[in-house]
C-alpha cells in the first residue's frame, strides 16, 4: 500500500565558528522542525548522509570501516563511497561534479549537486528548491511499502545507558497485539505483531550493534516476529508506538550490576558514592502559577493555589523535621516555564524532585490521591492526565525546548533517567504508603506518565496529585489549610520512610 507525503522542508542558513546550522521545517503528514548541520569546504557546502537519513526519517546504514553510507527512498537504495564521484542507487550508478568527503563518522556529500541530481535525473520533481525568500526545499515523498505488507524495517539506535530499537509500520497496532519478551535461558528477545505482515525478502535491517549476535524474521500466519540473540543482559524492555512515523518502539535499558567492595579503597569509593547521593537537598514544585491557573473547581478553587499552599508547608516541614535544604521552584504566584523547574532543580543539585499537584476530571464523582513517576509505560488514564498537566506549554513564549519531546525521544529521556527509575518509583510508593496511612482511605496508586514537568530532572523525580479540585467534597478539602497541613505530613512522613530504609542500607 502506497502512502503519498508531501514534505515542505525550508532550510535558513546560519554561519558561525563550527560551520553551518539548516533549519527544516517539515509539513504534510508528518510534521516536525529540526536542522542539519552542514560544514563548508572549498565553498561547498556538506551534509551527511546518515544525518540526511535521520531528518527525514529513512532507513538505511552507515558502514565506518568500509566508509560508505546509504539511505533507502521510495524503495530504492542511494549508496555513497568516501571520496567519490560517484554514487549508485539500485542498480544504477550516477556521477557527481565534486567528490563525496569522509567526516565525523559518515559519508558527507556536497548538498546542492546531490539535490539538482535527485530532481532533474532520480526522482524527477521531487526534490524541487528555490532560493527565494529562503532557501526552500520541496521533497514530495512516497512511502515504500509492498502490498499487503505492513511491517517494513528496523533500525538501532544506541545510547548511553541502553539502545532504542525502531521497527517502521504502516499503522499503529492494537496495543494488546504486540508483545515483547525475553528468554533468558538462551538470551533471546522476541518481538511478536499479531495482525503484522512482513516481506523477509524485502526486510531493511540498519547495522546491528555489537551486542546483537543474530536476527530471525518470521512470518507466523497471522503473526510477525523478530528475534534478536543477545550477547549481554537487558533488562525487561518497555514497548510503545509513535505515530508521526508509525513506528513500534522498543528501549532496552542495559542490566547495572552492583560490585561488591574487594578491597578497603573500593569501599571508600562505593562510600563516597553514596554520599555523594545522599539526600540534602530537596527540590519542591508547586505547579501552574501565575497566568496558569491549572485546573479550576466548581467554586473557583484554583490548582495552583492549592500547589503552593501544599508546597509551602511542607518545605517548611522538611526544614524543621529534617534539617533538609529546600529549593523552591517558585514561593509565589508567578509562572515558570516546565523546562525551568528541571534547570532549578539541576543547578540546586537536588538529591529528590517532588511536583505538588490537583487534579480534575470531567466525572465529578472522581476522588483520591495518586502518585506519578517519569516513565514510556503508561496507562490511558494516566496518560490523559499527563496531557493536561503538558497543556501549560501553550502558555509558553518559547515552546522550541519541547520540539524533540515526541514519543520516541520520550523514550529516550526516560532511558536516560533509567539510574533514577527505581529509586522514583520507590519513593513514589513511600509516599503514597503514607498518604493512605494519614487518610486512611485507598488511594488511587502509583502510576506511571510522561510529565514534562519531570523530564529533564536529574535526580529522583515524582508528581503528587493531592485530589480533584473538580469534586465538590475534595475541593472544599483542598481549600481547607488544615487539610493542606495533613498532606504536607503526609508527605513528610513518607521521605522520613524513605530516609530511614535509606540509612539501613
């Protein structure tokens, strides 16, 4: 089945000391902005061709020891060579007036002579550019895809703490029709697609990673798989699906094993590590603020009131208690951008990031507390909830910090909190203990979302939902200080749990 794209990219140049910066904007069917960075030599200017890959979201490889590079469009493979004229796309090969270059890891080729061969000879009329007012390149693209088949590709992409896997689909399946496991007898990890179709003729596979020992492609009846031997343990991995491309998203967070001290020098270090994480500085977060009133009662409650007032009697709390330092994303009615508080909470050196929140929901009977950590698995409902507490970037003059904030780098941000995964969710789950115990009622749980609020934390990092203002009962609650008092205890309650499990250890 055939899907035709229409994609505007506009590129602005922008010189400076390390080169050239092209702005894309992308529109169609798949809408997005991004750049690729491009480097001038002889007047020239250069891009390479896995970023050329990347940004307009193509499969294909790049192969450091042969020094070639390559990209597959509209089912055809373009295939470059390091210091070459010449390029070959299938079976064809066609020549370029200046040669390609080998830089930072990649084929780079000179981007103006690739561009005017792609439309007048390739693909005709679709790479089509104007200089005028901007340089404007109009690529009008049609999505490969055989008939009947509808799971096309994959790709790796390695990260620091673990490697995001992107299979490309037609379509998003039901999430209950694709499922992962591994087998940790013979180190195997399974990915099955009931519904899924795939050519294992016409597979694209980007290079594996060293970890990768073999790849098995199987069509089931009814059912696609992908095996993948492994060569080191993983832990259990998380699967999602974006839908600008449909891709089918799995993050394989590599398995931390804790050394065990040899010597007394190991001690010492293992020691100065965990002082070094040792909670001294607590960052609070009242939510909204300012011209973001959050959510808003029958009786004109308003979230961030309620946030702050929480907020400010538990820091209080902390201090007395505890003797902790407390950092305050903002004491006052102001509004602070999301991205803001992570950077506060960053440059504070915070050991633990609390976000105090109200709820709301269109059911009125709605009722409880709930407790959230950063993380790619998320239910329907929690993740309605992270949509709207997300809403207050529309506020923002400046909205460029979340552009990358779609689902696959979303995955991505939450490998790399992954060393802090374990410790939020177990403190999630102290404070929602405590909160159950000072309530005495059944909260509703600790949960998982994608917060933007806790992002770009680099530390332990939860979000309280402390009622719905959107409940008669619950508001009139959430207004009373005394109430507000006993959620600050609440909470204070569940990090003296917490500090003292930690203090066993």
């Amino acid at each position: 089945m055939k899907r035709l794209l229409f994609l505007l990219l506009i590129f602005s140049f922008f010189t400076n000391a390390f080169g050239q910066t092209i702005q894309l904007n992308v529109k169609g069917s798949e809408n997005f902005n991004s750049g690729i960075r491009a480097f001038i030599d002889k007047n020239v200017s250069f891009v390479s061709v896995g970023e050329l890959r990347e940004k307009l979201k193509l499969d294909g490889k790049t192969d450091a020891k042969a020094k070639t590079s390559s990209f597959i469009f509209e089912g055809k493979n373009l295939s470059f060579t390091a210091n070459s004229t010449f390029f070959v796309v299938g079976e064809k090969t066609y020549h370029l007036p200046i040669a390609t270059l080998w830089s930072k890891d990649d084929v780079c080729v000179p981007f103006r002579a690739l561009v005017d061969l792609l439309d007048e000879q390739i693909f005709p009329k679709k790479f089509d550019y104007t200089r005028e007012p901007n340089f404007t390149l109009t690529v009008t693209k049609i999505d490969f895809s055989p008939e009947g088949y509808n799971v096309l590709s994959l790709r790796f992409e390695e990260k620091a703490n673990g490697t995001l896997i992107r299979i490309r689909t037609t379509k998003n399946f039901h999430t209950k029709n694709v499922q992962s496991w591994i087998q940790k007898l013979d180190g195997w990890l399974y990915l099955t697609v009931f519904e899924g179709r795939l050519d294992r003729r016409n597979f694209p596979i980007s290079q594996k990673p060293d970890f990768v020992k073999e790849i098995k492609i199987e069509q089931k009846k009814e059912t696609a798989q992908i095996g993948f031997e492994m060569k080191k343990d993983f832990e259990q991995p998380e699967i999602s699906q974006s839908e600008n491309p449909c891709e089918i998203l799995i993050s394989l967070r590599h398995t931390k094993t804790e050394a065990k001290p040899s010597s007394k020098s190991d001690g010492e270090e293992l020691l100065k590590k965990k002082n070094l994480w040792k909670i001294d500085t607590i960052v609070l977060d009242a939510g909204h603020g300012g011209k973001d009133p959050g959510a808003i009662g029958k009786n004109k409650t308003q979230e961030k009131d309620v946030c702050l007032a929480v907020v400010l009697k538990l820091g209080k709390l902390i201090e007395e208690s505890l003797g902790i330092k407390v950092v305050y994303t903002r004491k006052t009615d102001i509004f602070i951008p999301l991205h803001e508080r992570g950077k506060i909470a960053n440059v504070a050196n915070g050991k633990l990031f609390i976000s105090i929140h109200a709820n709301s929901s269109k059911n009125s009977e709605s009722s409880g507390l709930e407790t959230y950590f950063l993380s790619s698995s998320k239910s329907e409902a929690a993740t309605k909830i992270a949509e709207r507490e997300n809403e207050v970037i529309n506020l923002e003059d400046d909205q460029s910090e979340y552009q990358d904030f779609d689902n696959a780098n979303f995955i991505v941000a939450s490998m790399m909190q992954s060393e802090f995964a374990k410790e939020s969710e177990k403190i999630a789950g102290k404070i929602q203990e405590a909160l159950e115990k000072k309530f005495k009622i059944k909260t509703r749980g600790v949960k998982q979302a994608g917060f933007l609020v806790l992002w770009r934390t680099s530390m332990p990092s939860i979000l309280v939902e402390t009622g719905f203002v959107t409940n008669a009962e619950e508001e009139a609650k959430l207004n009373n200080p005394k109430h507000q008092q006993k959620i600050a205890e609440a909470i204070l309650n569940g990090i003296k749990t917490l500090l003292e499990k930690n203090e066993e250890l």
